[in-house]
C-alpha cells in the first residue's frame, strides 16, 4: 500500500500536467493581482504609503510599475520562460519582506494585494505572508521542473 501511494505522489510531482496546471495558476494570478491594480492605481499607491518605507515622490513610480511587472510576470509564466518564473520568484520575495518588515513594526497596513476590496479590507498580513511563502515554493517547485525538463530533452537531442 506504501508504495502505491509513492507512486501516486511520485507520478503527480513529475507529471507535466501538474507542471501545466501550476504554471497556469500562477501565470493567471499575477496577471489578475496586475490588472486590478492597473485598473486602481490611486487605491495601490495608498496601500503603499501606509507601509512607509517609500520617499513619496517614489509611490507612484512604484504603485504603476510593481503592476507592470506583475502582468509581464504573468504573461511570460504563461509563455513558460524562465525570466517569467525568475520574476515572479523575486516579486515574492519582495512582497514577503515587505510584509515582513510591517509584520516586525506591528503596523495595522492593508496588504495592497489584490482588488480594491481587498486593499480596502484590513487584510491580516500573516496570512498574507503565508499565501506568498505557498506561492514561492509553487514557484521554485516550477523553476526546477523547467529546467528538469530542459535538461532531459537537451540530453535527448544530444541522443
């Protein structure tokens, strides 16, 4: 029975359909936390100043890029390259230590994450914080598939 569920588990990780799924999932995630920002870049930017950590004359800059790239992010994982995973990866890292440091400094901040409800919401930012660790590992599970992938069919045209 052990080994069945070995197996199963096996068999799921190394399938290219969970590879897919995942990929899709998160490709549609960051571009829809994108869009809505994109679509409220006045409420995004606000988000932003709570945290303090920006000088003002760098939010808006900052409240229309961080959207941009999470669109580019979720265009290019769609697309399965490497540099859309690399990004997302280090969009995570810094939405968490972001989340981190307000975390530390016990500010009651809104995470600016997704809608503008959201925003709006008091969202509790350690679940927040968990919901992206949950995403950085997606992410680098899918980096070392990619290039798991990558190496085998560069091993099979070398055949």
């Amino acid at each position: 029975m052990m080994y069945s569920a070995r197996y199963f588990t096996k068999s799921l990780i190394s399938s290219f359909w969970t590879y897919r799924l995942l990929r899709i999932g998160i490709a549609a995630l960051f571009l829809w936390a994108g869009a809505v920002k994109l679509g409220h870049p006045t409420v995004f930017a606000r988000a932003i100043a709570e945290y303090s950590i920006l000088p003002d004359v760098l939010i808006a800059p900052v409240a229309l890029g961080i959207p941009i790239l999470e669109v580019l992010a979720g265009i290019c994982v769609l697309l399965d390259t490497a540099f859309g995973l690399r990004l997302t990866f280090g969009l995570l890292l810094i939405f968490m230590s972001v989340l981190a440091f307000a975390m530390f400094k016990g500010m009651d901040v809104d995470c600016g994450c997704f809608s503008a409800e959201e925003i709006r919401s008091q969202n509790n930012l350690k679940l927040t914080f968990f919901r992206d660790l949950v995403l950085t590992g997606t992410v680098l599970f899918l980096l070392y598939r990619r290039r798991a992938r990558m190496l085998t069919e560069k091993i099979q045209s070398n055949s």
